[in-house]
C-alpha cells in the first residue's frame, strides 16, 4: 500500500506515514530527562489539563450536529484570500518587522533581516490521510515555493494542523533550518529532514539561528498523531527576538497564569500571534477563547495594552461547535473595550506592526449572523466557580 509503513511496536500494524516516527535512542532519553516529563509523559504547566473532551459523547454530538448551528461554522461564500506574490515580500519591511497570516496558525514573520516560518500547513486537509478529515474553507494564499528562502521553520506541536507532512517533505528540500518542540525532531527525521538543521528544545531552552534568538516557552495543550497518544513528544510556545524586535506565536494553548512569566522573561512584544480559535465548553484547557487570547496577550505585555495582538487558529478549518467568523467578531470588540490595537487580515495580507493596521471585518461579507453570545458567557462568568468566558463550571 502505498505511503505506509510498518512499525515494530503493539501488533506490528500498518500506519499512514502521515503519523510520523516515535522518539528513540538518544531522543527519547533526552525526553526522560525533561524536569517537564513525569509517569511516562509530558506534564502541562499547573498540574494536569483534560484533554478530550468533557461531558458525554451525546451531548457533544447534540452540539455539534444541531441543524440550526452547524450552517454557521463554515462561510456562506468564498473567503477573500489577499493574492500575495513574491514581490510583496521581496521588499525588505520599512520598519524592520512584518507579519504575513497565511491562515490558521501559519505564519511568515520578517524580523530585522530574518525570515521565520511558523506552523507551515500548506496541505488541503489537516488530517494523515488525504480524502478524510477537516478540509481548507479558503486556499492557500500563494504556493510554498513562492515564498522564498526562509532562515527558520518555527513548530509549535504534533497536531496535524500545525505539522504537515507534505509542506515540511517541500522545505526539507530547502536548507532552512528548523526550530520545534523536545521529540518533535523524530517526525523530521522521518520525512527527510537531517539531524543537523534540527534545532530540539524543551521548555525555556533557546536558539541562536543568524540573529536571532528562539525560546521555546511553555503552552498548555498535549501531543499525537497515531492511534496512540503517548505524550512523547512535547507542545510549546514560541518567543523570538531579534537586534530590534521581539514576537510571540502561542501554538495551540489554554489559558495559565504562565503567560506572565513568559512576558517577563521575553517581552514586551512587538507583536504576538495568539490561538483565539477551535474553542469550546467541552475542551476548556486546552484552547482559548478570544477573550482568554486578549488576556494572555495583556499578560504577556506586563498587563496593559501594547503591541500588536493578531489572531490566529481561526477561519481556515472547521474544528470546533462557534461559528465561522465569532473569533474574528468576539477578538475585534474585546479588544476595542480595552484599547488594545489588533490586526485582523485577510489571509495573505502582509502589513506592519509599526504601520497601518488592516482592521477592516472582512468575514462579515461571507458569513452568517454571529449572535454575540459572548455577552451571556462573560455574566455567567462572574459567578462562582464558572471558568471566565467559557460558562464551564469547574
């Protein structure tokens, strides 16, 4: 069969190769050694996060295939994908930093003569096998080759929305480097990437890759692409500075009180790339709402508005019970209450940090009526016990 392979472990079954390779030898016991790693697996950061879903597979199913909600989580039209060519990013940024959303969590960020690629998922369904699972509510903005050289791949994690098979199989062809989370190196390795443009790190470890310096900081969230989910390889967050700027990408997290430390350590931050995206009740650890996203943002910032907040994970897959366009609706008005600037582009629209903020709602021209529930969830958040903005109760 082609693309597969067999593994020796369990029954020796047959797995797309799509899932990638288990750490071994030195790797896995590096990974043993991690003061994050405990009883056989990766811990999140204040004790343990539930990460599947809570509540009954019924209720789940109710929520998820309610014929009056389930229109709304995909666009009524055709998404408007700003055409980015390779000229747009062949002009170095006036102001030394320019961030490019090439939709859900992928991101192309030119820092003070760097290129940094974060998340690249240039693939039609995130998903190993290639007729099943979410598929792209929009086109990629440009192909992959067009983008040009890039100095770094950044990944956040596993999950096959940010770690795709065949963009990283066309950039091991290039001789970028990349930068990924403690045991993420093994699928690299396993699709062709050498050992020696590896960059592995744990928590709080760092890079230099040119001039840059790449931390990755703790996210909370978990791991796993096979049948298996052995917590094996680790997620992350990702800070990353330059001779004049500092970024942010947060992969996929929940919100912690970490996001302080973090800003501490490596911020302020020009700009942060924040997951608002794939939020529900049923999985509150592991995915923040836009109000929790502007929180860690503030956070990161040493409280008070500042810098750029761009919303990520959002409005290219269909991965969770909101609407299509809420992120968007819910991360513009949140953060207008609290005065804090927020860039909202098209996917492929390049722009600047320090310059002209696209902020225009764009979605709302191929969406349906987003009722802003979001009002009711912030009051029920104010009673005891209820997780703030998500009406969970602990």
């Amino acid at each position: 069969m082609t693309g597969l392979r067999s593994q020796s472990f369990g029954l020796g079954m047959l797995q797309p190769e799509a899932f990638g390779a288990e750490p071994s030898g030195e790797r896995l016991a590096r990974i043993r050694r991690s003061p994050h790693f405990k009883d056989g697996v990766f811990q999140n950061p204040g004790g343990t996060a539930r990460t599947r879903p809570s509540g009954s597979m019924l209720d789940f199913a109710k929520v998820f295939l309610d014929k009056d909600t389930r229109p709304l989580r995909a666009p009524r039209g055709t998404v408007p994908v700003h055409a980015t060519t390779l000229a747009d990013l062949a002009k170095p940024p006036a102001t030394g930093l320019r961030v490019t959303w090439m939709g859900h969590s992928s991101v192309l960020v030119e820092i003070d003569g760097h290129r940094v690629l974060f998340d690249p998922v240039w693939g039609e369904r995130c998903s190993p096998f290639p007729f099943a699972g979410p598929k792209r509510l929009h086109p990629v903005p440009l192909p992959l080759a067009a983008l040009g050289p890039v100095d770094v791949v950044v990944i956040s994690h596993d999950h096959y929305d940010h770690l795709d098979m065949p963009s990283i199989k066309a950039l091991a062809g290039t001789d970028t480097v990349f930068a990924v989370p403690l045991g993420v190196g093994a699928h690299l390795e396993h699709w062709g990437v050498s050992a020696d443009r590896l960059r592995e790190l744990d928590w709080h470890e760092d890079t230099k890759i040119g001039g840059l310096t790449l931390t990755a900081t703790p996210a909370r969230h978990f791991c796993g692409r096979g049948l298996r989910n052995t917590q094996h390889t680790l997620w992350a967050s990702w800070a990353v500075a330059g001779e004049e700027h500092r970024i942010y990408h947060s992969g996929d997290t929940g919100y912690f009180e970490g996001f302080k430390d973090i800003g501490a350590a490596h911020g302020p931050f020009d700009a942060t790339m924040i997951q608002i995206g794939a939020y529900s009740e049923f999985w509150p650890d592991i995915h923040m709402t836009p109000e929790e996203g502007l929180r860690a943002h503030l956070d990161l910032q040493g409280g008070a508005p500042h810098g750029v907040l761009m919303p990520i994970h959002w409005g290219t897959f269909n991965l969770a019970p909101h609407p299509w366009a809420e992120p968007g609706e819910w991360t513009k008005e949140a953060a207008e209450e609290v005065g804090q600037a927020v860039a909202l582009p098209r996917p492929g629209e390049p722009f600047e940090p320090a310059g002209k903020l696209p902020a225009e709602p764009w979605w709302r021209g191929v969406s349906g009526t987003v009722r802003r529930t979001w009002r009711a969830m912030g009051a029920l958040a104010a009673e005891p016990g209820v997780r703030k903005g998500l009406g969970h109760t602990d």
